[in-house]
C-alpha cells in the first residue's frame, strides 16, 4: 500500500508543479523567519526571489516575440550575399504581429513570482 501511496504523491507533483513549488517555498520563508526573527527580512527575500522570478517568467514570454525579426537576413545555401538584400516586409509583417505565446514555462514561473511577491506583501503586514 506504502508504493501505491507514493505514486499519488509523485503523480500529484507531476501534475501541480506551480502548487508544489508554492508549498516549498512557504516552508522556506519560515525557515528563514525562524533563522532571522525578522517579518521585514523575509518579507524582502520573498519580494526579491519574486521579482527574480517575475523576470525569468517574462525573459520567456519575449523568446517567443520575434523581436528581432527583419534585421538580419542570412543568404540561403548557394546564394550570393548581396549587399542591399529586400526583405518581404509582408512576412515580417505577419510575424510581428502575431499573438503573445506564454509557453508552460513562462506560465510556472510568472505564477511562483507572482505568488512570492504577494507573501511578501501578506509577511509584510504581520
């Protein structure tokens, strides 16, 4: 019965990683309280770890943007690099303005960040 009980458990974080890493990161705030003694402190490591986080999660929403779509053209196999290339401004066009992609990365980590930063705040008014 233990294995079977096991496998729940690890199914279950399998399937609610975000919720998983939410649970840890409230048993390390208050391990880090009961090592500092200070709300304020730990306030501010949750804040920090959040906006940490926050970025991660939007460093990944951007990889999917096609910033820098258009600026470089790289000649295909046998072509002959010329000097003032015309890109299709149509395709550029169309890349561009194409819909925001939030990959299941950039979901996990936007909501962990977002979960610190509000700790924090609910730490800061104990």
């Amino acid at each position: 019965m233990t294995a079977n009980k096991g496998v729940k458990i690890t199914n279950f974080i399998k399937t609610h990683k975000a919720l998983t890493t939410d649970i840890v990161l409230v048993l390390i705030g208050l391990i880090d309280w009961i090592v500092t003694r200070n709300t304020i402190a730990t306030s501010n490591h949750f804040f920090m770890l959040g906006l940490a986080l926050l970025l991660i999660g939007v460093i990944f929403v951007l990889e999917r943007g096609h910033l820098l779509t258009g600026w470089f053209k790289r000649p295909a196999k046998g072509e002959e690099k010329l000097p003032q290339k015309k890109i299709d401004v149509h395709k550029v066009g169309r890349l561009k303005n194409s819909p925001i992609v939030i990959t299941r990365p950039a979901k996990y980590f936007l909501h962990v960040g977002i979960f610190t930063i509000v700790m924090s705040i609910l730490i800061s008014f104990i």
